[in-house]
C-alpha cells in the first residue's frame, strides 16, 4: 500500500490548510449578526471570506457540532420550518473578539514579512 505523500508545493493544499483554520471563525462572524440555517451560513462565509473560504456542507456541519459543544454556537428550530438555525452565544461572542484580536495581531507581520 502507498503511502500518501503531501504536496506542500501545491497551492491547493495550503488553501485547504488555511480554509480549515478560518470556517470557525468565519462561522463566529457570520453568525455574530443574526441567526442562520446552513445553506445560508454556507454563502454568507463565501461572501465574508471573498469566496477564498468555500465550505461544504461536510466541512461546515462537523465545525458547527465542534463550535456547539464548546459552547460557542447553540443550535434552534424555526417553529414554522424543519430546518435549524445557528445562533452566537455570549461565549462564542468572546471568543470571537479574541480570535479577531489575535488575527489583526499576525496579519501586519504576515502582509509585512512575506512580500514575494
């Protein structure tokens, strides 16, 4: 059996890298305004991100489960409808302004430090 080798020349692996850091916090940010149900969650991170972040919808529901067990999103039913919806929890706001504080901390040295 072969084994997998990673290509880190390849663009698309540092995407995937990188997509699979930020749904979380773009998850956190489109839900800091309203509430939102996953097909809508999923164009919104697209639209927030610059359509760089592009969640499927078996990336993004594993993400949401992580953020509701910490605590950070609860999940609610419509009373008219079938779907869920997310919503931001106090806690998943703290962690927000944390995590936004620590991205604007990394990105000036990233932007600085890593002109090609």
């Amino acid at each position: 059996m072969e084994k997998h080798v990673t290509d880190y020349a390849s663009e698309d692996y540092w995407k995937k890298l990188i997509n699979q850091s930020l749904i979380r916090f773009f998850i956190l940010r489109a839900l800091k305004d309203k509430d939102l149900h996953g097909y809508i969650l999923i164009q919104e991170i697209r639209k927030l991100s610059n359509d760089f972040c592009s969640p499927s919808e078996s990336t993004l529901y594993p993400a949401l489960a992580q953020l509701s067990k910490s605590g950070l999103i609860q999940q609610t039913s419509v009373k008219d409808k079938e779907r869920k919806t997310y919503h931001l929890t106090q806690k998943g706001r703290d962690a927000f302004k944390i995590a936004t504080k620590t991205w604007n901390t990394i990105l000036p040295t990233l932007n600085k430090r890593t002109l090609l």
